[in-house]
C-alpha cells in the first residue's frame, strides 16, 4: 500500500525511522521504508546504518551526492507500492496516528500535504530559523487549501506513484531551494489536486543564522533561475519585489537597506531577529541577485 521515502543528509533517522515502523505495523498494512544517504559523514552513516537490520527498511549510502530533486526522483523510482510518502530527515511526527491520518486520505488521483510543526519556543542559536518557519509554515490546513498549490513542501507528503512517475521533480536542479515550489506549480498545471491536511511534521534540524542566510541567498538565487525557466513560478517574494518596482520604490527600499545593513544584519543573528527585517533583506537579496 505505502512506500515511505527519506532522503537523508548529515542527520540521524533511527528515532524517526523507528517510530514510522511501529506506526505502521500498527495499521497492519503493507508498507515499505526507502531511506537513501546523500553523502553525509561517515558517524552519520555508521549510526543510521542499525536501521538496515528493520526487515521493512531498505537503507542505503549512495556513492555521490545526487542533489535534493535528483534524489527524491531516485526514491520515488525504487518504491513499489501504489502510495509514495515523503518526509524529510530533520522531523518527527507530531502525533502517533501520523500514518493513519494518511490511510484514511488516500485517492488516486490526490496529492496529500500534512504540514509542518515547530517546537514551541526556539533552540538557543537557532532563533531566526525557528522564527521564519514557525512563522511561515505553521499554517493551518483550511489556510493552506485556499490556495493549494502555492508555496508547496516536499517535507511532508504523499502522492499516488502513478502521478509519480508523470511528475517529477526537476533533477536539473543540484542548488538548495524551490525544487518544491516548482512541484507544486507542475501539479497544478497537470490539474492534479492538492489537498492539505492537519498531519504534522515536527521540523527538527534548524540552522543557526548565518548557515540559513547562506540558504537563503542560494534559494532566491533558484527561485530566478526557475522564474526564467519557467512562466509559472510565483512567489510573495517575487510578486512584492514587482509591486516595489512597479511603483518605483525599489531604489529607495536598498537605497535604505545599504545604510542600515550591518544593523540588520546584527539583528538577524541576535536571539530577538525580526521577521519584518528578514523579508527586507530578502527582498534585497533578490535584488542584488538580479543585479549580478
């Protein structure tokens, strides 16, 4: 019946892995884990690998890193059963009836979206992380279903494999980032509907600020890229740069910025960081990214 897949990089999946196969010989259905390494260090590896003695788990280390599209593709190719969940590595599921919430969903012509969690306050050095995402991806399912297809996140869903094998991700893309807003796009061009449930995965693995700036800039980076590439894409970021272009307050929102920059910046890596500057920096860093 469900064929659950992990990419995994630099993280340990034996807690999450563990907890996915009590829920599931639980239900008494047929089910398989598929948890691929993409070349994290070898401690990561000898750790995971107790999951490979799980008779329902097939777990294995890939020779190179495939890249964040390449190898959910390479999942997906290798599952066996009619249903494909992915999950990222970095989570845990928010209640024990995770995989049933899913069961009593599933459609053959449906995409399930579960959604994201965060812990209730910040881990120390991770705090603008934890703000942005619990900011802006704790969002409750009717929310979400108002415009399904928009803003979609390969960390917690589930799509029949025969829709699978005709949508996939874009494995041209190796960079961090908008590999799934791209999805979500592809899906609502093939009018295939997307359906957003309260099924939560708890996100885990959290960066201090300067690693998730770093990711920041290499996701607005894609995000043009696939803009060029594809007519579709639309983002809040992309659609409030236009508007500022549009009236002519692009100049004066980096103009102001540029004074202000090392300000901001101390701000993003403090243990207060603002949401509001945050989306000011981004803005700029599109813009700057336009500009190289």
């Amino acid at each position: 019946m469900l064929s659950i897949l992990i990419p995994v990089y630099a993280e340990s999946v034996t807690r999450l892995v563990t907890e996915l196969v009590r829920q599931g010989r639980a239900l008494e259905i047929q089910f398989e884990l598929i948890v691929l390494d993409d070349g994290s260090t070898e401690a990561i590896k000898k750790e995971n690998q107790a999951i490979a003695e799980i008779p329902e788990v097939t777990y294995e280390n890939l020779p190179k890193n495939l890249g964040r599209s390449a190898i959910r593709n390479n999942l997906g190719a290798r599952a066996k059963f009619p249903y494909l969940l992915f999950l990222d590595c970095d989570s845990y599921p928010k209640h024990k009836d995770f995989l049933k919430k899913y069961t009593e969903h599933l459609a053959s012509n449906t995409v399930l979206v579960g959604g994201t969690a965060y812990a209730t306050s910040a881990p120390d050095g991770k705090e603008l992380h934890w703000l942005v995402g619990s900011r802006r991806e704790v969002v409750p399912a009717p929310d979400r279903a108002r415009d399904p297809h928009h803003g979609f996140s390969s960390f917690n869903f589930l799509v029949p494999n025969a829709i699978f094998k005709k949508i996939k991700f874009d494995h041209t893309i190796t960079e961090y980032g908008h590999e799934d807003t791209l999805f979500g796009w592809s899906l609502k061009a093939a009018g295939v509907a997307v359906i957003h449930l309260e099924n939560r995965l708890i996100h885990l693995g959290l960066d201090d600020a300067s690693v998730f700036l770093e990711k920041r800039q290499t996701a607005i980076r894609n995000l043009l890229i696939l803009q060029k590439k594809y007519a579709m894409m639309d983002t809040r970021l992309l659609r409030t740069y236009a508007r500022l272009s549009k009236v002519g307050l692009r100049p004066v929102v980096v103009g102001l910025f540029n004074i202000f920059e090392n300000s901001i910046l101390k701000n993003l890596k403090s243990t207060h960081p603002s949401l509001i500057l945050f989306f000011w920096w981004s803005l700029v860093c599109l813009d700057r990214s336009k500009e190289a």
